[in-house]
C-alpha cells in the first residue's frame, strides 16, 4: 500500500487523501476522507450506514469481477490498514476513483466519482432472468459545516439524489443513475448555541448549496 500526497480542497471541509493497493495482483485506488470528532453523518453505504457519529469516510475501487459476500467486512479490514478506527462510513466502485469530481458552494463541499457502465432508471420495468452485471456506481459525500436535524439529513440525501439526476441528464446520459449508487451527507455536531437547520431541500439556504455542489460534482466526475 501507498499513499499519494492528498490535494486539499479550496474550502478544506473535505479533504480527501488517495492511497493506493495491490489485490490479487491489481493495482487499485481508495479516496479517504479522515473527518476528526464533530460530524453526524447520514449514508446508505454497506458500511456505517444509517445516521449517527462518523470519523472518517472511505471510498474504495475495486476489481471489475468482485465476487466477495462481505463488503462491509472488507471495508472494515481496509479502514485498518489505512489507520483510521472508530465508527466510519465506507463505499465501494469498479470505477478509478482517481477521476473524482469535487466542488464547493457556499460552504458545503462535494466529491463524487461516477461508474457508469450499467445504468438506467430507477423505476424500470420488471425483467425476467438475472442481468448481466457490469461494474458501474456512482459514490456521492458530502459535507456541511453546519449542524442539521435527523429530518434535514434525510432531507439532503434526497436533495443530492436529485441533483445527481439532473447532471447526468446535463451530460447526455438518458438515466436517473446506477443500481448501486451510494451517497453520504456529513454535518456538525450542534454544540451548545449552535443553530440546528431543520430544512435541506432544494430551495432551502443549505440544500440549496448541496444541490449546486453535487451537480457540480457529478457532472465533473461523469466527464472523467
């Protein structure tokens, strides 16, 4: 394993650092994003999802043929090897997470990296047999340097989801994204004063500003 010098990003709410693996003779890459104390996060990833306290976020490649029934204890077993403990969120791609898209409005900080090899609309008619699987995944998190309500956080998921939609739609892909899309939406911990949002939708202050940093983000990331 190695690590590549982390470029930090203009706002530095989300700097990730990229390391890099060999399995089974592959080459493969991880974006990591060591988040410190103060951060509720809220994911739909296999590991750490959920809402609750969160240390660190870890975004790995893997191999085209994956075939392990384990990814959230795969997960566990990298998050050791880069050094990082406590309760953390982890997602997976085939994609090179290399070609990440980052961006920032307002505050809140967007990376996304973007497999598209299998995708379509969520609501699509039933198909008999099973599918082919081709690796695809596009991994949205997101960051908020202010606190928000349980609601708010699920609030923003459905925010960046749409805003996801919407840049895809903008790069000229006929589809609403992949069966195996993940995001994560990370927010303060409220101290004592602080003001807790209750609102993250779409024309609210700071959804508003997910929305515009996950278009961003995704839209960068789909070109690469």
């Amino acid at each position: 394993m190695s690590i590549v010098p982390p470029p930090r990003s203009p706002a530095g709410l989300l700097p990730v650092r990229h390391l890099v693996r060999v399995e089974d003779g592959e080459r493969l890459h991880s974006l990591l994003w060591r988040a410190g104390e103060g951060w509720r996060m809220i994911s739909s990833a296999v590991l750490g999802g959920g809402i609750g306290e969160r240390f660190w976020v870890l975004n790995a490649q893997v191999a085209h043929g994956y075939r392990r029934t384990d990814p959230h204890r795969h997960l566990a077993d990298l998050a050791g090897e880069y050094g990082v403990g406590g309760p953390g969120v982890g997602l997976m791609t085939a994609a090179d997470v290399r070609a990440y898209g980052h961006a920032c409005d307002g505050g809140v900080e967007a990376v996304a990296t973007a497999g598209l090899g299998v995708r379509g609309w969520a609501a699509a008619p039933q198909e008999g047999g099973v599918p082919a699987v081709v690796p695809g995944t596009i991994n949205i998190v997101v960051a908020l340097p202010v606190a928000l309500t349980d609601s708010a956080l699920v609030n923003a998921v459905a925010t960046a989801t749409e805003a996801k939609v919407q840049a895809l739609l903008d790069e000229g892909y006929d589809c609403s994204g992949t069966p195996t899309d993940a995001v994560c939406v990370a927010a303060r911990t409220a101290e004592a004063g602080d003001e807790v949002h209750a609102f993250a939708g779409p024309r609210s202050l700071w959804g508003a500003r997910v929305a515009r940093a996950v278009h961003q983000a995704v839209r960068a990331a789909a070109r690469a």
